[in-house]
C-alpha cells in the first residue's frame, strides 16, 4: 500500500440489521442466531477508491443511496459490515452542524464544548476561540444562550467551530451551503483553502454545482452501489443523464429533484426535459469550452416537451464563476421567446463573449411557463474556461477607451459658468 | 489470495469489520486510566457542564446541591430525634442525632447511587444523535454521569462536615475521613461498571430501564438505609444474605468513616431495643453502675462485653442478649474490601461488555 495516499478504501460495505419487533430480537439472541429474527439492509456495498493530499471526492446520489452512510463509516461513527479502510492523518468529520449544541448554554461555552468533543483540549480550543468568533460574525450573540439564535445563526456557528480546527482529511456531509449567500461565500472561500494547503476533502452534496466546482472526481452512488466514479464533471453527467432517462420510471429519484413537477408523483405523465446541451463557437459545429474573452459563442438545447398546451416552457442559462459569483443569467421569459412543439433544439447566440478570465459553471433550466418554477437543471459537459491576454482585473470587459481632454480644471470652469 | 492470518496482520492499521479481540479488550481495560487521562478536558467540561445545566438559570444557582441535603437531613434530625424522642428514652446526651445522622448518610450514598444509574440506563440511547454525528468515545457519557452525581453526594458530605465541626449534633470525624479516596474510586468504578452494562442492555431492549427502575426501589429496601441489620433480632438470621449485598458495605463504610460507628451502633440498638436497654439500665443502676456504662460503650472490648452481660445474667437473665449482637459488620476494612472486589468485577466485566457492543450502538440508537 503506497504511504502517500490520505484515505484508501476496499471493499467497503455497511449493511443494517433490522428487527421487526423486540421479541425477534430475544428469540434470535436465546437461540443463539438459529432462528433468525432479523432481516439485512444493505446500505453501502463494495465500495473501492483512494485519495491522495490535496484532493476532493465528491458524492452524488438520491435519498437513501448511501452516501450518508459512507461518510458515516470513514467519519467512524459506526463500523463497517464487510470490507476495510484507512486513514492517513487527522480527520475531522461535520456530519451535522452543531450536534452536540447545548441551548441553555452560550455560543461561547458551546464553542468550546463543541471543539472538545471533537478531540481537542481545552487549551486548543482557547487559542481558537477569538479566530472562531470572528469568523461566525454572530457579534454579541456570541454570549448569549443559544436558544435565543435563529437556525441560521446555529448553523453559523457550527459551521465556525468545524472548520477552525485543521485536519489533514475533513468529511463534510452537505452542510456547507448553510446560513445567508455571504455566509455561504464564506463557507466556500474556506473549504477552497483548505484544498489549497493540501487538504484532503470528502463531501457530499445534492447541489451538483458545489460538487463540480470543489472536487476533482466524484462518486455517483445508486441504492448503495457506485454507479459511476471517475472526474467530478464526467460522474455529475452521469447521474444527471441517468435522472433525465428515469423521470417517470424511478419515482424515489424523480420525487428528490423535482419535487413539485407535475406529475412527479405520476409515472406515467411525460414530463418536459432538456436532453443535451453544447456549447459551439457561434456559427460553427467546433465544441469549445475553452474560449477566449471577445469570442462570439453559441448555446444549442435540446429539448422535448410532451404536452406543450398543458405546460409551456422556458429556457434558462446562467453564468457562474467558480466562486458562485453570478455573472449573468438569460432566459426566454425575459426575453419573450416562445418555444413550440413537442421538441426543439434552441439556440442562445452570444457574440462578443466579453467575460475576464475564469472558470465558469453553466447550469441550462428548464422552467415553467411563468419562469418561476424550474423542472431540470443541466450541467454542460464541461465548464467554461475563459481566457485573456490582457491584464485588466474584474469579471467583464468593458468597453472603453482613454481620450485627451479639456486641460482646464473642472472647478473652475463650473465658476467660470456660473 | 491472501491467507487469513496474512490478512490479518495486513490489518492492523486498517479499520474493518473485524470485532475487537479479547486481547485488544482486556488491554482496553488496562488502560482505562490513559482513557480517562487523555479525554481530561471532554470529561471535566462534560461533568461541569451537567452540574451547570441543573442550575442553570435557578435562583439559587450553585446553592442547590447544598440545599438538599441540608433539607434531608434536617427532615431526619427532625422525625428521628424530636418527633420520636419519647418512644427512645435511653440516649445519652450528644447523641440525640443518632438515628438521623445514620439515615442521612446512608440516603446521602444511596441517592447517588440510585440517581447514577436511574439516568444513566438511558445515557446511550438518549445521546444517540451525538454517537451518530461526532465520533467520540461513548464511554466516557456513562462515567459523566456517576461524576456528577459524586460531585451532588460530595456537597452534602461537605455540609455534614461543615455542619458537626461547627455544631454539637454530631461529633465531627476525624483521621478515618483518609479513607475517603478510596472509597469515593470504588463507589465511582461500582456504579460506572453497572451503568455501562444497563446502558448497553438499554440499546439493544428497551426494557431494561423499567426493569431497572423496579429493581432500583427494591434494592434500595434490601440496603439497610432506614434500618439497623444489628438491632432487629427477627433478621438477624438473614445477616448473612444482607452482606451479599455490596450496598451495604458501601454504606457500612460510609458511616463508619463519618460517624463514630461503634458507639453508634450501640446507641442505636439501645433506641431501637429501648424496652430491653432500659431494664437492662435499670438493673445496672440498681446494681450500682451508672446508665452510660451500657449505653455509651465506645469501642468495647471483649472483655468488657463479657463482664456486663455476666453482670446481666445475674442481675436480670432475661436481657444478656443485647450486647453480643454489636459486633455483626464491624470491620471498615473487610467491608472496603468486600465492596472493592464487587467494584473491580463489575468495572472489568461491564468495561468489556461495553467495548464489545460499543461498535453497534450508532447503528441501534
């Protein structure tokens, strides 16, 4: 076994004994397991990866797939069934915010309460407790009980006490994207640093996006198996495409991401979906999603909607940088477009692409005829990378131009007006 | 394809499915004190945080530990002493408080005992969420408890010393208190052992707190708190089963180290047998001997017993069997002993049931 990697994994599975009554339970015990009063779940089988430092793994999958369960075994909250794994170095694990919380008690005294059941002693915890504080930014809420916070401030400091402590390996179960958007950027910022030091980060996520944007490779787990695993961008397309083919046929999977779709809980009614999405130069079949800035682009969709007079549809496209900064969003409700038919293949045209270098996430929508609901969100294959030769800062290109002017100060001419 | 004892020794860095073997458990016991050691600051927080919690936001706050056995015992000095004085008239004076000073010492153990394991039967199941979200040793939630309760029984064991060093009700104890240390580890290891076995039974059937509660009251009678073995002839052919009981050397131990035991024992004998003491009194006042030379024997000797009770049976033959029956339970260190062995076992035994069944809990709570 190589020493340089962090987390390897063999064979991993977990299952779960379950007894239909106590009495099953005794009788299986007296006999001695000859009678047999419980049934097996298995909720994680024959799982197989390794990591190495300054890496992220990513998993993907509905409710009940077992990613959960996963995260609970490495975080060592519970054995596994068959199979084993190792770890090299320490290991935080945030399987839920502020677990352990006493709400009699103030953020401060939790702050410490909580770092010590994570394993460190009271005098680390000491020395981390101002750099805790300022980064929940509860202000004098932080001596108050915490009982008096809103969930959201709980999560804040939750959030707080599990990432000032420095682990080598940190399993985070989709909690990160917690409390208001500039809590949340903060809570990204963070976990992107820790990446950077050389980090190993395990997590696991519904929004897709973080999982692209924080891993490197992904597992997609379907009913405690991995389905796919290999580069965070391939597996997220996987899972996706599995979900576009399997609405109306997998009602668990379809119930989690769409969850008010009409007809969600109806197999047999079609819903409307994107089937794929590519980004070309404009006017021309060349995929590219690695561009320059002042490149002309276009979008094509394709998309299908069985019952266009029942449920209209509109199309969406948003442009996000890596940091979850927005940087533009379109979509045909705003710009009055119809799209007729029962399938098409749209195409959104833009020319001039006058973004700054970055990587860019491009999630498609699929909306209702108002635009509010949203039936799909699809991931292109790729992000957009975009880049430039000049040295200008920022998120746009802006068009300008410097000129020479009238030399006389503007002051004073205002004076000479008036 | 690897051999098994290969893959065996392949493991040893790894985590997997393999249950821990003896050999790993019984060095875990071994141990223990390195546990209790390196998780200092989670046990110390956890305990003060617990106390905390019960006077949390009281208007008496930290004085609520001091107020209750302050009250108990008031209640016992009040029933045992004035209410019922009249129907005990042979005590000598300074030792009026017998009876209740013996109660409430025994209540005093007792309900630290009893509140250990009535809240600690249900520590794992009630602290499931935090076995599931954060991996910590679990069993440092069952010793937790036993602290804080040790910590309550020790408030009142300060006000009790407070209270004879500064008032006459009792006389204040004096070098037996050494002993204290050791009692108070053995009383922590007994109840710890039992609460990680109940606990753990607790996980896996839920039954087991009412069996527990039921259990509790019952052996709270058979501990003899409200009773002196020594002094009610009907039982004492049952003495022998009653030192089966490690209760009853825990709290034998207890009051011998914070009374004085003998001259208590006499005492109290003397107030429960008050008809017979007091014609055997009678007798030996007639005699010529002065009332204290029976009722205050501290510490007698053989040979002391010896001569009263042949005084007795030729004076009045009816009453030479008070004073043969003092010495039952007498010895403070065979009943430390007898508890510390009940203590360790329970410890060990319990210990390794726990570790053995600990890899479950987060899948069964």
């Amino acid at each position: 076994m190589s020493a340089e990697n962090s987390l390897e994994v063999e064979g991993l599975g977990k299952s779960y004994r379950m007894y239909k009554s106590p009495f099953r339970r005794v009788t299986e015990v007296l006999t001695r397991g000859a009678i047999r009063g419980h049934e097996e779940f298995w909720a994680l089988q024959d799982v197989n990866f390794t990591m190495k430092p300054g890496t992220s793994l990513g998993l993907c999958g509905a409710n009940g797939a077992g990613k959960s369960t996963l995260l609970k075994v490495l975080a060592g909250t519970t054995t596994p069934t068959t199979g084993r794994y190792r770890m090299n170095g320490r290991v935080a694990s945030l399987l839920e915010l502020g677990a352990g919380f006493h709400m009699d008690f103030t953020g401060r005294a939790n702050i410490f309460m909580n770092g010590i059941m994570m394993g460190y002693s009271r005098k680390e915890m000491a020395s981390k407790v101002d750099e805790i504080i300022d980064f929940a930014e509860l202000g004098s809420y932080i001596d108050e009980p915490v009982r008096t916070y809103s969930s959201g401030m709980g999560l804040r400091l939750g959030f707080s006490v599990a990432v000032a402590v420095d682990p080598d390996i940190m399993i985070i179960d989709e909690v990160f994207a917690v409390g208001d958007m500039y809590f949340q950027k903060k809570c990204i910022d963070r976990i992107y640093d820790f990446k950077k030091r050389g980090k190993t980060i395990l997590f696991c996520s519904h929004s897709l996006y973080d999982v692209r944007q924080l891993c490197d490779d992904a597992i997609w787990l379907k009913n405690g198996e991995v389905a796919a695993i290999g580069s965070s961008v391939h597996t997220t397309n996987e899972y996706t495409s599995f979900q576009r083919d399997h609405i109306g046929t997998e009602g668990a999977s379809l119930a989690d991401e769409y969850p008010d779709a009409p007809g969600a809980k109806d197999p047999t009614k079609q819903l409307p979906k994107i089937t794929e999405a590519r980004m070309y130069r404009m006017d021309t079949d060349e995929e590219a999603y690695e561009v320059h800035s002042g490149d002309s682009i276009e979008l094509r969709i394709w998309w299908e909607n069985p019952n266009p007079d029942t449920m209209p549809i509109n199309l969406g496209m948003g442009l996000l940088r890596q940091d979850m900064t927005t940087c533009g969003g379109m979509g045909t409700h705003l710009d009055d477009y119809k799209l007729e038919g029962t399938s098409g293949c749209t195409v959104l045209k833009i020319p001039n692409l006058n973004l700054l270098a970055g990587q860019f996430l491009i999630p498609i929508l699929l909306m209702d005829g108002e635009g509010v609901h949203k039936y799909q969100e699809f991931l292109l294959p790729e992000n957009l990378v975009v880049r430039n030769e000049t040295k200008e800062v920022g998120l746009f290109r802006i068009e300008h131009e410097w000129a020479a002017g009238d030399p006389t100060p503007a002051k004073s001419k205002a004076e000479a007006q008036a | 394809m690897d051999t098994p004892s290969q893959t065996q020794l392949d493991d040893r860095d790894w985590v997997t499915s393999r249950p821990p073997a003896l050999l790993e458990i019984l060095g875990r016991v071994l141990t223990f004190p390195g546990t209790v050691v390196r998780h200092r600051d989670l046990i110390y927080s956890s305990v003060r945080r617990e106390l905390a919690t019960r006077f949390q936001g009281t208007l008496l706050g930290f004085l609520w530990p001091l107020v209750h056995p302050l009250f108990i015992f008031a209640v016992y000095y009040f029933i045992f002493t004035k209410l019922l004085s009249f129907k005990m008239p042979a005590l000598p004076p300074g030792q009026e408080s017998a009876m209740g000073v013996y109660m409430f010492i025994g209540v005093l153990v007792w309900a630290a005992f009893a509140e250990s394991i009535g809240v600690g039967c249900n520590i794992i199941v009630d602290n499931g969420n935090l076995i599931k979200k954060l991996a910590f040793p679990s069993e440092i939630l069952p010793l937790n408890i036993v602290l804080v309760n040790i910590v309550t029984m020790l408030f009142g064991v300060a006000m009790y010393l407070v209270g004879t060093a500064t008032t006459s009700v009792w006389d204040a104890p004096g070098v037996l208190l050494l002993w204290v240390p050791l009692l108070l580890l053995l009383q922590i290891l007994f109840t710890y052992g039992l609460i990680l076995i109940l606990s753990t039974l607790q996980v896996f059937l839920r039954d087991t707190a009412q069996v527990v509660s039921i259990g509790i009251t019952v052996w709270m009678f058979l501990t003899p708190l409200f009773w002196v073995p020594e002094a009610i002839p009907q039982i004492s052919k049952y003495v022998p089963w009653i030192q089966m009981n490690p209760m009853n050397h825990l709290v034998f131990a207890w009051r011998e180290v914070l009374m004085n035991v003998s001259s208590v024992l006499t005492t109290v004998q003397s107030s429960v047998n008050g008809d017979t003491i007091y014609r055997a009194n009678e007798a030996l006042t007639r005699a010529g001997f002065p009332d204290s030379q029976l009722l205050t024997f501290d510490n007698p000797s053989a040979a002391a017993i010896q001569q009263t009770n042949e005084l007795l049976g030729q004076i009045e033959p009816s009453t030479n069997v008070v004073v043969t029956q003092l010495h039952l339970s007498h010895d403070l260190m065979q009943s430390v002993g007898i508890f510390g062995i009940w203590a360790v076992g329970f410890f060990v035994v319990g210990y390794c049931f726990f570790i053995m069944a600990q890899r479950r809990f987060a899948d069964e709570v």
